[in-house]
C-alpha cells in the first residue's frame, strides 16, 4: 500500500531519551514512559515526523501508548528494534484511533518470547466429545513444549 507523503516536513521530533540495550541506565519502563510522551508530544504539535535513533529497545508499561486523532506522521525507527514486554490486556502496545497517514517505516517490534511467551506451541494427544444442552464441549489433551507438563484444555464448541 503506498500512502501519499505526510503534508508538511516540519516539525521533526527526535526520540533522544530512549535508552538502546546495552546501554547504562536503559530501563524498560523509562523507554516505554519516553515513547508514549513522545507520541504525545507529536500530537501536540502536529509534527510531521518521529526519528528513533538507531538501536535495540526494551519497553515495558502498564497501559498502551495511545495515538488518537493523528495525522500526516512517519514514525521513523531509522533500523530500530522495539521488544516489548510484560505483556497484559489493554496495554503495552500502539493504540491508534481516528487516525490517517500515519506511516511507521524502518523499525522491527517484537516481543521479549524470553521473559514472558504470549503463546505456546503444544500437541493435541487425544480429543473426546460430551454433548450438553446447550452445545458441545470438547475436551483436548495437550503436550506442551519439552520439559513442561501435560495439561487438560476445556474449550466450548458452537
């Protein structure tokens, strides 16, 4: 998809304050803290672009980083990496809403799979059925990955 160029070039915000990986004093909670009031800063002053300066970054927080009603904005991550962890619902991720021509270019997000999975990789060794009154519950037993244990999945199917 090509989306036509944001409609001014100015101003340009530059993410100084996110700590690369690696680096003393880089903190999960101080980038993602640092990213969300840039974003808002962006917003405030309708720039027209966001630079991340070249690296990895670890982000971590408690709510997402909400982008509302945005306009003409590239989001450049000039070949950065963004992993985000402590994953929970409602936050921890880019939550855009009445936005348009907002172009994120150049930068990789990722999850920390390390730290905390958001999902796992198993396998169905037997499956059997119980009819009810109100639909079908299928019972599946799982093999999860080596080294975890053996688990029951209940799972309603209409």
């Amino acid at each position: 998809v090509t989306i036509a160029a944001p409609a001014t070039t100015e101003p340009v915000i530059t993410a100084t304050n996110l700590i690369p990986d690696g680096t003393a004093g880089a903190d999960p909670s101080a980038n993602f803290n640092a990213l969300k009031t840039y974003i808002q800063q962006c917003a405030s002053t309708s720039a027209s672009k966001l630079a991340i300066p070249p690296g990895v970054y670890r982000l971590n927080g408690t709510s997402d980083i909400p982008m509302n009603n945005m306009h003409d904005l590239v989001i450049d991550g000039q070949g950065s990496e963004f992993i985000f962890e402590g994953w929970r619902y409602g936050g921890n991720h880019f939550a855009l809403d009445g936005c348009s021509k907002v172009v994120c270019k150049n930068l990789k997000i990722d999850w920390n799979w390390d730290k905390k999975p958001i999902a796992s990789l198993g396998l169905v060794q037997s499956y059997s059925e119980t009819t009810e009154a109100d639909g079908t519950i299928s019972i599946h037993d799982l093999v999860m990955d080596p080294g975890t244990q053996a688990f029951a999945v209940r799972q309603r199917v209409c």
